[in-house]
C-alpha cells in the first residue's frame, strides 16, 4: 500500500470528515487539500485526485508564478544554501575575474569553495539566477555521476535526461524515455537524490506505482520508504 507522497505524484493533505462528497483546494501556500467522506476507499480519493490532476497544476502553476516575483530569500550574507543536505553560508566577494578578460558570459559568477558559496559582489542583484544555474549544473553532473551506479542492478538504460523547473515534482518520466529532474533535488542528501533517481528509472519499466514497481524499487533500495518519509517532510525546504 502506497503511504505517501512520490516524487512524482502531487502532494497532497487528506482530510476526511462527515461530508457526502470529495473536494479538493489549494491553499494559499500551495498544500493541496483533498476532503473525503469517513468510510471513502483509498483507490476512489486517488482516482478524484488523477482526474483534478491537470487542474491543480494549472492552480500551482498560477501560484508559483505570482510567488516567483516575491522570492522567499533575500541572498544576504551568512544567509545558509543547501546542497546535497548541506547548508553553505553566502559570502560576497571582489569580482574575481576583475582585470582578466571574462571567458564567456558562463563563467561561474558563483562558486561553492571553502564550505562557503561565494557570489561577486556585483552579481547580488542577479544571486537568485546564478544559484538556480548552479543547481541545474550540479544536478547534470550528479546524474551523469548517480546513473551508472544504478542502472545495471536495475536493468535500464537511461538514454536522456533534462534538468528544469519541476515546481512541486522532484522528477518526471515522459513518453519519449526522458528523464526529467527538478534543480532543487541535488539540494537533498545524496541517498535521497539517489532515490528520486531510483524511482524514475524504476518508471522506465513500470509505468504505475504497481506492486511490480515498488519491488524493483524495494530491490535497490529496501530502505526507501524512510526516504519517502524524509522527503515528505522536508521536501518543502528545498526551495530557494
Ligand atoms: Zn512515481
């Protein structure tokens, strides 16, 4: 039986009362709240959940958009960033390509050395932009790191992938065999990275989240479900 949220499902609350009739609403922040009769099977929530699916996302996608103009973070100094579990405190520096001819307008205008993120100075304004390339960059990197170790116990060849902006999913699987990952996942520690991975490529073979599906998971991965736990519950921090 499923118990929680996947990486790829839309997360949501459930609250069952004394009503006749399921319903669903999006908060303010986002949570998704589904309401159930008492006595209401669980296949028959998931079902109502799958048709409003498209739905919510249109309603999350609104609400990322307008939350998208007033970040949460504010890029200060010592304010701390996570990466793979780890929170690196923001320091500012002196342009360090000051007086050297900028190689391409790629060039890392934020750094990650010492234990601390480095931003120069002059780049604050743009900090939100160059923290999300980075994430992208190190998500690219890990994945092509993270999929050899996985993908012959799992029996998969994982041939493509994208990094972008998943807003609430921390990855997707599509028809065309591509993997796609949310920048904000390589911000979790790394077993959970690997799990998010994991469940994918376990896609790649099962489409549902069959009892066929959690035993390729379960294979590679028997402690999984306290990944799914961690995430639950600490997902909504990896945000910038
Ligand atoms: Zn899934």
């Amino acid at each position: 039986m499923k118990k929680s949220v996947q990486p790829d499902d839309l997360p949501y609350t459930l609250k069952r009362s004394h009503r006749k009739s399921l319903g669903i609403t999006i908060e303010r922040d986002g949570a998704i709240i589904v309401k159930a009769p008492l006595d209401l099977d669980r296949k028959e929530i998931e079902r109502f959940v799958a048709e409003k699916r498209v739905w919510v996302q249109q309603k999350l996608a609104q609400k990322t958009s307008v939350m998208g103009e007033s970040p949460k973070r504010e890029f200060v100094s010592g304010q701390g960033f996570l990466y793979l579990g780890k929170s690196h405190r923001l320091r500012f520096v002196e342009n360090s390509s000051k007086g050297k001819k900028p190689k391409r307008t790629t060039e890392r205008k934020l750094r990650l050395r010492h234990g601390y993120f480095e931003l120069d100075k002059e780049q604050q304004p743009k900090a939100r932009e160059h923290f999300i390339s980075w994430y992208k960059e190190k998500t690219e990197e890990k994945l092509n790191e993270r999929i050899p170790r996985y993908d012959k116990r799992i029996g998969v060849e994982v041939s493509r992938f994208g990094v972008s902006n998943l807003g609430h999913r921390w990855a997707s699987y599509s028809r065309n065999s591509t993997i796609h990952f949310n920048w904000r996942a390589v911000m979790a520690p790394i077993w959970v990275f690997d799990y998010i991975l994991v469940h994918e490529m376990a896609h790649t073979i099962e489409r549902r989240h069959s009892r066929r599906f959690w035993q390729l998971v379960s294979r590679v991965m028997p402690d999984f479900e306290e990944i799914v736990r961690w995430l639950s519950e600490n997902g909504p921090d990896l945000d910038l």
